[in-house]
C-alpha cells in the first residue's frame, strides 16, 4: 500500500493518457486477467451501454441535436446547429472516430471547438478541426499558449466569467466559477437539452481518478459539486468511463467526497506523530513524513472503503490515494 502513496502530485496528464490507455487495454483485450481477489467486484452503477466493438465508439443524441461520443472510458459531446457543428473537447484517444460519429448524423462541417480545459488528454487531437473557431477560458489560453503544441490550437474567443455561444438554433452557456481540476476548468451547459458538461471532476459510477483526479484546487474540486447541482440539469458528461450520468451521480460523489473529508479530518485527529516517530526516529524526517501520512491515509481509507466499495467503481482501488490528496490539503489549503 505504501508504494501507492509514493505516487507523487507531480503525475502528469501524460500520466493519464498512459493509465487510461492501459485501463482501455484492460477492457478490450478479450479474455483479459480477472479481477484479483483483493478487488471488489464492479458495482452495477460502474456499468455502461455496451460500445460497439467493430466501431470503437457509441455515438448517441442524447437530446434536440446534442450527440455524446464515448469509447468507455473518454466522452465529449457535439452539437448539430444547421450552421455547422460545435465540438466540445477533442481526446486523442476517439481521434478519427469522433469525425466517423459526426459524419454519421451530420453533413455539417465543425465550425466551433470548446475546450472544457487544457489537458492534452482531453484535446490534444483539437488539430483535426482546422479553420473552427476554438473557445476556452482566459486561463486556459494562457496555459496552452506558454505550451506552444501545434495539436491543442490557443482558443481565439476567450472569457473570464461567462459566454453564450449561439449557433444556429443551438446555445451552450459557458461559465467559469474558478479553479477546481485545474485553473480554467469551465461548465459547460446546454439549456435545452438541459445537459451539463464538466470534466475531470465528477465520475458517475465511479470514483474520481487517483488523487481528486488530480485536482490542482481541491477546495475547488470540493466546491465543484454543488456549483454543478445549480444547474437544473438532467443529463450529465463527466469526460470519463463509459456512461451518461445523473443528478443523482453528482450528489452520490459529493457524498463520497463528504465522508472523505470528514474520515481524512479523523484521521489527522487520531493517528499518533509521536506513536510514528518513536518507530523511524527524527533524524531522516522525511522518513517520518512518509510513515507517518502512509499511516494517516491508511486510517483514512479504512474508514472510507466498507461503505463505499459496493457503491462505486474502484472505491477500493484509489481511496487510499484520495486520502492522501485530501489530507494534505487539510493541511496547507
Ligand atoms: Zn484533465
């Protein structure tokens, strides 16, 4: 267990690319390892619609010409207007499909991209809708533009509150109610179709990814679910995994988040310094540190796991990780 809390904050999102590749491997791959017996099975909640193996994708109008695109573990969605189609997002791993799943429902050519945010996972293949019009957050331009990568172009229309983009006879609201996953992250809502989309953030089914997700702000990330509960939204896209989610997906990870909180809190309460210390000594203190949060994070788990792991996805897999992220921030934010 303790390697698992060597997993530093530096992870990247290449990291992520990596990781979710190899979940893809995992479920593709027929008669793939079963599941080690120290694993929960999957809950019912973890399950999604089957995708099209011949396809590789599952493209779906969810609602009035707003179309979701999944491959089980990436989703974006995109939108018909009858002036060309907005894009939300551009994972390298649907590169290819996502323009098949288009040109199944439209002959509209994609005139608007959305970022939801920077991260090369999520946009990285932005480059295959040359001549659209690319849209972000003022801080998310400025991070793609100190990146300088041709794949992921710097957003031309940028805003730092809010923007309504209306195209044709469709509208998303764009809003940015500060950092969470990373500065820049927006919400990204369609009122007709009463969709909302926010990525990195909420999992439906399942727990967020290691650490929050890899939350820069986890205050904001903390936040982030019931500024997504003001939206009246009954559909909602999370950019990850393989289904569609729910209000009640957002207040069943806000509740998991809740009871993380409050058992990372316990444990800082109840896991003895001084108990750790007698064990490694003061003189390599980072040996002290590293014993001393492996046993808070532990504690934090073992509160956590029992009632979550026949709830969500991997509850079991990554609380631990979770607890680490959570008690430092108790500590520092
Ligand atoms: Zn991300």
């Amino acid at each position: 267990m303790a390697r698992r809390l060597k997993v530093s904050t530096r992870v990247t999102s290449t990291a992520l690319v990596v990781a979710v590749s190899l979940v893809v491997l995992g479920s593709v791959l027929p008669g793939g390892a079963a599941t080690p017996a120290d694993v929960a099975p999957l809950p019912n909640a973890a399950r999604g619609p089957a995708i099209p193996q011949d396809k590789g994708y599952l493209v779906r109008e969810i609602k009035d010409g707003l179309y979701w695109v999944t491959d089980g573990v990436y989703q974006v969605m995109f939108l018909t207007t009858g002036q060309g189609v907005i894009a939300v997002d551009a994972p390298p791993s649907l590169a290819g499909k996502y323009q098949k799943a288009i040109a199944e429902v439209t002959k509209e050519k994609v005139t608007h991209v959305i970022y939801s945010h920077t991260h090369k996972d999520h946009i990285g293949s932005a480059r295959i809708f040359k001549g659209a019009k690319y849209i972000g957050h003022r801080d998310a331009a400025a991070t793609l533009a100190r990146a300088k990568d041709p794949d992921r172009p710097v957003p031309t229309i940028t805003f730092a509150r809010s923007y309504v983009l209306k195209v044709g006879r469709q509208t998303l609201n764009l809003d940015y109610r500060g950092p969470n996953h990373e500065p820049g992250n927006i919400f990204i809502y369609a009122p007709r179709q009463k969709v909302l989309m926010l990525v990195d953030v909420i999992f439906p089914g399942w727990v967020p990814f290691m650490q929050l997700a890899l939350a820069k702000d986890v205050p904001g990330f903390v936040a982030a679910h019931q500024q997504a509960l003001s939206y009246p939204f009954e559909t909602f896209i999370g950019g990850h995994m393989n289904r569609l989610g729910t209000r009640q997906d957002v207040r069943t990870q806000m509740e998991y988040v809740t009871d993380l909180k409050a058992n990372a809190s316990k444990a800082l309460q109840t896991v003895d310094f001084m108990g750790v210390a007698r064990e490694t000594g003061f003189e390599n203190s980072w040996l002290l540190f590293d014993r001393y949060f492996a046993a808070v994070t532990k504690t934090c788990a073992d509160l956590t796991v029992p009632k979550w792991r026949s709830r969500l996805g991997g509850a079991d897999v990554w609380t631990q990780s979770h607890c680490l992220q959570m008690v430092v921030s108790l500590r520092i934010d």
